[in-house]
C-alpha cells in the first residue's frame, strides 16, 4: 500500500494549497502518480487557462507536494495550455 501513502499525502499538499487556488476560482485533481513517481494533474477552473499557471504549479503546486513527498520527481499538468 505504498502508493496510496504517497497518494494520500499528495492529496493532502493539495488540499493545503487548495484555499488559495479557490480565491482566484482554480482548482486541482490528481490524475495519476505513474512509475517514475510524477504526479500529473489537471488544472480546473480558472487556473486551467491562466497564463500563470506554470507559476502557479511550479512555486505553488509541485513544491507544496515535494514538501509533503519528497520522492515525486516532477508535477505536470495534463491539459496545461502552453503559449
């Protein structure tokens, strides 16, 4: 049950930092954590076109979750627009 520890606590950065996506009408899910430990999300709401959604998931989302696991090597977003 390895796995659903690190989904868990995936799932609980994510919910820490869920407060401050909601206030500018984002929101997050986790898709998958796959084999080499990358949690790929997608990016809901307003955070799903915003232009500073790489921002967002790199000062905000990946480091909330490598906080809480540090052996995720990588967070991407799935439907991440890129410009």
């Amino acid at each position: 049950m390895e796995n659903q520890d690190l989904l868990t606590r995936v799932e609980k950065a994510i919910e820490n930092i869920r407060p401050y996506l909601a206030e500018d009408g984002g929101d997050v899910k986790v898709v998958e954590i796959d084999s080499d430990n990358v949690v790929n999300v997608e990016l809901l709401g307003s955070c799903e076109t915003c232009p500073m959604s790489h921002m967002t998931m790199k000062a905000g989302i990946e480091e909330a979750i490598k906080k809480m696991a540090p052996e995720i090597t990588a967070v991407k977003a799935v439907n991440a627009t890129t410009a």
